[in-house]
C-alpha cells in the first residue's frame, strides 16, 4: 500500500530534484502528479503494461440476474471495474458450476432472459461511464446472468483483467500490483528528468527499463498461467447450436 504523495516523492528524489531530507512542496506535488496521470496514459495504451489479474467472490441475489461492478458502493459489486471477465463460476455451498462467457450478441439472443435456475452463462458489458447523482461520471460495467439465480445462498466468483487506474489524490493510498511500485517511481524520475531539462543517469535509465519490463514479463506469465478457478469456464456459447 502507498499514497501518490509517497511515489512522488520518491521518484523527486531519485532524480536528484529534491533532497533526501527534502519536502515536497504544493505546488510541485500537483505539478508532479500531472506528469505521473500522463505517464500513466500513456502505459494504458501498452496493453502488457496496464492490466493485472485479481480473482474476487461476490454475493447474488435471488431473481436478480443483472449486476454493475464499479468502484463505488452504488454499484451491486464494489470494485475496479474490469477491462475483462476471463472465467467465472457460481459457488453454491461448496459445489462450483463454472459459467461460460457469451457476448452480448449471443445474451441478446436468449428468448426467455426471465428464466431462474442456477446461472450457466455470463455476458459482461464494460462501459466507459456509468453515471449516478453522487458520482457522475465513475466507469463501471454490467453483468447479466443466465438464468437468473434462483437463490440467494449462490455466491459468484470472477477472474478479471483490470486496468491499472491513474493516481487521483495525494494522500489516497493505492494497493499496487506487485512491481508497479518501483516501476511508477524509477520512471517517472526518468520523465521528470526530462521536464526539467536533467540529465538522465545511466543508472537511472536502467532501473527504468528494467523494472518496467519485469511487469511486461510478469504480466506475459499472467496471461499463460492455469487459472485458480475451473479450467471449464473459460469458452463461449453459440445460442444457435447449443455449444
């Protein structure tokens, strides 16, 4: 867990712009910030770089068969939203059915969605804003399920591809995925070089490209690694051939 004023700070410092004993002032703190959210931009569109993977277990309700998941308490499953839904499965007691993943095309194509029983497929549909009066424009996304859970006793357990958010408060604390800590601080010592017209040292470039490419690495591992829930989720589901 770290605050962006901590990464910041670090990274201010192993570019050698404040001293090590040294605060970081208001104004250089925003202006800091700034040049990390546009780093972090620019990561979003490495696609390597800006997912990690995190497996969750949420509660269903019985005759709801549509959920938002979100990163706020409005949304039926609090969380990051995810770029992806990989596998999924619903767990009742200590039995798990495993849910195949049809699009929205396919979802679209079941005639009676009403139907309850024990959910076997699950559509998702991320979205780039889901707005509420409190929070106009958090982004979240919507999950549908067939059947609709016929119970409330079903828990639902998701693997996700999330993507690494930008860093909106100073003193917010953030829970990293492991590697992007050093990785955030040595690069964006490397940016902040060049915004002030710094020489970049050859060691500092270094652990830039290094620690950077151990989360490449890592994430490349991610996407070949078996998964922790059942191999028999993962798939899709033709409406018209029933398989």
């Amino acid at each position: 867990m770290t605050t962006g004023l901590q990464l910041i700070t670090r990274a201010l410092k192993a570019a050698n712009i404040i001293a090590m004993n040294e605060q970081v002032g208001g104004s250089e703190s925003v202006a800091t910030l700034d040049i990390l959210n546009m780093m972090l931009d620019q990561w979003s569109l490495q696609n390597l770089m800006a997912s990690y993977k995190v497996n969750e277990t949420f509660d269903l309700v019985a005759s709801q068969g549509t959920y938002d998941i979100g990163p706020s308490s409005h949304f039926d499953f609090n969380t990051t939203r995810p770029v992806k839904i990989d596998t999924a499965f619903v767990r009742d007691g200590t039995t798990d059915y495993p849910l195949t993943i049809i699009t929205n095309y396919e979802y679209q194509g079941i005639v009676d969605k009403s139907t309850a029983g024990v959910p076997s497929l699950l559509c998702y549909i991320p979205k780039n804003e889901y707005s509420y009066i409190e929070h106009p424009a958090i982004r979240g996304g919507e999950i549908k399920l067939y059947p609709v859970p016929d119970s409330s006793t079903y828990d639902i357990g998701l693997s996700q591809t999330k993507q690494f958010v930008n860093i909106t408060g100073l003193a917010d604390n953030y829970y990293l995925p492991i590697g992007y800590d050093s990785a955030i601080v040595y690069n964006l010592a490397v940016e902040l070089c060049l915004h002030y017209n710094k020489n970049v040292s050859e060691m500092l470039w270094a652990k830039a490209k290094e620690t950077k490419a151990n989360i490449k690495s890592a994430n490349i591992e991610n996407e070949v690694m078996v998964n922790d829930y059942p191999s028999a989720c993962s798939g899709s589901y033709n409406i018209e051939t029933d398989a």
